[in-house]
C-alpha cells in the first residue's frame, strides 16, 4: 500500500494525508457520552449548592 502511495502524484499524496488526518479527528463516541454524564454531575453539584466554585480572579 505505502509503496502504491509513493507513485502518486503529489495532489493525490495530500488528498490522502488530508483523508487521514481528518479520520484521526473522529470524536469517541463512548468518551463523549463519560464526558457529558460527567458534565451533568458538576452541574448538578453546583446548582444543589453540593460543591462550591472559585472565582476566576482567586485562581489566577
């Protein structure tokens, strides 16, 4: 395959980069349903005054 990917003309050779590239990118669906559920914990935390937040301007 990589040897088939050398003879192509550069054009091709940055359509194909481009293709993979853009695959590496796809989100994880799983990790992204752990992340909202983790998301909606905080929130929750916060609006049933469980957890508290510190101001921006203490942190930095």
């Amino acid at each position: 395959m990589i040897k088939e990917a050398l003879t192509l003309s550069p054009k091709e050779k940055s359509q194909i980069i481009e293709a993979l590239l853009l695959s590496l990118d796809e989100p994880d669906i799983k990790i992204e349903e752990i992340w909202n559920i983790e998301i909606d914990k905080r929130l929750d935390a916060i609006e049933d005054g469980s957890t508290t937040t510190i101001p921006y301007d203490q942190i930095f």
